[in-house]
C-alpha cells in the first residue's frame, strides 16, 4: 500500500460482485480511526472494503475515499466525518450493480455522497448527515428496475425527513424509493429516471426528464429546467399538490394508476394534457387522471395514437372530489377525445379548433362548454347525467346525439355564439343571451333563433323540472 499526497491505492484481486451492504450503527468506542488528509484521494478497490468497515472515517476538506468497484458485502458501524466526498463507483457494464446500505452517523459530515452505478440504500437521515448542506449524488443505468432506497421509521419511530439535496440520474425504469412516512424536504435534481413512492417530496423538483410513480406525493413545486419538459406517470399513480412551471405536457398513461392532482390550477395555460403511448401492452395506449376536487387548465387535450375500442371508455378525466372545471385555453390542432369524463365536472373548449366526444357512457353532471372554440359531440356519445350545454364567446356546439339527459339538460346561446344541431333533442330549458325562449319546437327556420340555431335537426323544449344546458 503506498500513500501520496495525491492518491492512495489499496487493490486487492477478485471477480467484481454484485452486493455491498454498508450498514453502520452506532461507532463503538474502540473503533479504528481512518483519516483521509484533506486534497488527498484514497480509492480502495474490490475486496478490501473489510478493513474499512468497522472504522470511524474523516474524509478532509477537499478529500475524496472512493469505493471502486466494491465487491463483498459490508457493514459500516463507524462515523463518517469531515467536508469531502464519499465516493462508490462501478463499471457500467456491470448487469446488476452494487448495493450500498447506510446506516451509520454522519452527523459530522459536511460533504457528499456520490454513486455511480452504485446502488444506495440508506437507512435513515442520520445515515447521511441530515443536514441541507449535503447533497446526494445517484447515477446509474444498470441492473433492470435497479432501484435506491431512502428507507422510513420503524413502528413507534417518528416519521423520517430527509434534509439532503439530491441529484438524480437514473435509467427509466429504475430510479429512487421514497419510502412510506418519509419526506425529502431539500430539492431534487431530477435529470432522468423515476421517482417512486410511497413518500413524500416537498423541496422544489428541478426537472429535465423523468417518471413520477408508486403512490409518490409531489407536495413542493416542479420547474423545468430543460425544454419541452413531461410531467408523466408511467402507467401508475402519483399525487400532485405542488404548482408547475415551466413543463410543456402533462402525460398520462394507463387507465390504472391513476395520478391524482390536490390543488387547483399546478398547470398554465401553456401545458398540453396528452393521452396515451405508443408503447405496446394493454391499456397502454390511453390514459385517466383524477381531478379530486380541483379545476385545472391546460392548453390543449389530445391521444397519441387511437386507442383500442376495448379501452377508450377506460381512459379520460374523472372527479372523486366536488365539482371541478377542466379549462382548455387554446385547442389546436383539431382532436377527438377518445375517452370518457365521469364526476362532478365541467368542460370549457376554447379554440380555434375542434375537440369531439365520441365515446359513450360519461357520467359527468356538470356542463360542456364551446367558449370561442368548437365542440363536437358525436352520435355514439352519451351523458345522461349532463346538466347544461354552452356556446359562448363566438363559440360553435356541435349535437349530433340524442343521449344528452333529455328534458333534464338546459341549452344556452349567448353573443354571436351558434349551436349546430344534427339531431332531434330535447331540453328543460333553451336560453338566448339569457332569455327562456317559450315551450316549442325549435328549427334553424325558426325566427327567435335564426342565425343562431343551425343544422338539419330540432330542440325541443319541454320546460319540465330538470337541469341546465347553456349555448352563448
């Protein structure tokens, strides 16, 4: 072994392994004391992780003690001290990567923690310092669904919240474990990869690409820091309380797993609500997400790709919270929307292009609403719950079915607004700028609603105890 001021070498032979396990508790008083002296690098390679484990460990302002290779398991029970960086590292050709499990106290340490292509597991924040002033540093893309861990308490213990910022660079289906009744309370750098839960995150998440997944609770706000950004949750649900900024779509993917968004408005006018994959498998093609109580606004709604029949009520936009409104700002270019809305809900289209329904069974009780845009409803389209129908600000309702809680459901037509009717419906009441026009028939050659009423087909108005439909 030969020491300089600039490395320190210790090599041992070996075939690399697939398992390290640093599992420090509490340092015993007769602890071996290990000093890396401040700028120097100390790397110890494959086997001889041994005679450092039991050690209590300085690593000096500006030093680094890296891990190289690590190959045999082990339990680190000494302290981990001082400003440098601690440092695991391995070939990314390796299939499964190296794990390292911490659990000791660096309550004493002011540097870093790096690993690369490493994977940690790390017990509790006193584990890494638990102080803000740490970041940990994970990037890897090796070993299929290789994942970190930032385990939780024990019973009886209180919940864990991990101070530390951390880097994040994985592969996608691998990523970083917030475990339950555990919190990441520093930001995160989220450059690629996955973040699962069932934890909760409520530093800022600094994003250029990745996954939300596993029940995670994204409580602390999300910024882009790339272009053209996603938010997505990969087939499985995630919970999203903090605002947005800067993300260009909100994708969403499967029918199960459903994210669920716990504040109103975490996304501007500017982000895409985006449907489906092109990935193979069922359900994979579509996707759902739950407003729970809480009105959004997006750009623009549309699929990527048409998905199967069998799928097409499955995916779309549910409310299992009191009455939401999902606001469309600029709907462009023209999109069917191949899925179903269901809940206490409301839907305002603007344009300059058409969105059009053309799925059966919607359960939404709210209103649909063409505010200078088009909205299409196709004739194998029901919603017999609906309560109101709009066209306002210059906007253009397209009915083409008759499934639209007849006699229950009012219609209102307000500016120069124009409703489109190619098919005979019946209303509770039929409102022009606000006015109940009398109990009738009403055609596009009728003279209270010329100009206004256009199509081939009929509203008839029944003027019983129902609900509401507006066209402005």
């Amino acid at each position: 072994m030969r020491t300089t001021d600039a490395i320190l070498k210790v090599r041992v032979a070996g075939r690399y392994a697939a398992f390290l396990a640093l599992a420090a508790v509490p340092s015993m008083a007769n602890a071996e004391q290990k000093t890396v002296e401040p700028n120097q690098t100390v790397v110890v390679e494959s086997g001889d992780v041994a005679s450092w484990v039991d050690a209590d460990i300085h690593i000096g302002d500006g030093a680094t003690l890296c891990f190289n290779e690590p190959a045999a398991a082990a339990t680190f029970t000494g302290k981990i001290t001082g400003a440098g960086k601690f440092v695991a590292k391995a070939a990314s050709e390796n299939v499964l990567p190296n794990v390292f499990t911490m659990n000791g106290d660096a309550s004493g340490f002011t540097g870093g923690f790096f690993y690369t292509n490493v994977i940690p597991r790390i017990k509790s924040p006193l584990a890494v310092g638990d102080v803000a002033s740490i970041t940990i540093y994970l990037k890897y893309n090796t070993g299929e669904g290789a994942k970190s861990y930032l385990w939780g308490p024990g019973a009886g213990e209180a919940d864990y919240v991990y101070l530390n910022d951390i880097d994040l660079t994985t592969g996608s289906n691998k990523g970083l474990v917030v475990s339950s009744r555990t919190t990441i309370a520093g930001n995160v750098t989220f450059r690629t990869g996955a973040m699962h839960g069932p934890g909760t995150v409520t530093g800022e998440i600094l994003m250029s690409s990745g996954y939300f997944m596993d029940d995670l609770h994204v409580y602390g706000p999300v910024t882009a820091t790339a272009q053209n950004v996603t938010v997505c949750n990969l087939g499985s649900r995630f919970y999203l309380k903090g605002k947005t900024s800067g993300i260009s779509t909100c994708q969403l993917i499967k029918y199960s797993g459903v994210p669920v968004l716990e504040a109103d408005d975490l996304f501007d006018e500017n982000v895409a609500l985006k449907f489906g994959a092109n990935f193979t498998g069922s359900g994979q093609k579509t996707g759902k997400m739950d407003l729970a109580g809480h009105s959004q606004r997006f750009m623009k709604a549309y699929w990527t790709t048409i998905p199967p029949d069998e799928d097409k009520p499955l995916g779309g936009i549910t409310n299992s919270g009191g009455h939401a409104t999902v606001t469309l700002a600029r709907q462009n270019p023209a999109a069917w929307f191949y899925g179903r809305l269901d809940g206490h809900i409301s839907l305002c289209v603007a344009g300059p292009s058409m969105l059009g329904f053309p799925v059966a069974g919607n359960t939404m009780d709210g209103a649909i609403i063409a505010s200078n845009g088009v909205v299409n409803i196709a004739s194998e389209a029901t919603f017999p719950k609906l309560r109101r129908l709009e066209s306002r600000d210059g906007g253009n309702l397209q009915i083409r079915s008759t499934g639209l809680n007849p006699g229950r459901v009012d219609l209102e037509i307000d500016g120069t607004s124009t409703v489109t009717v190619e098919a005979n419906i019946c209303v509770r009441q039929l409102l022009l700028n606000g006015k109940a026009l009398p109990v009738n028939t009403y055609t596009k050659n009728s003279p209270l609603v010329s100009g206004r009423l256009l199509g081939s087909g009929s509203v008839q108005v029944l003027g019983i105890p129902g609900f509401v439909m507006t066209v402005r």
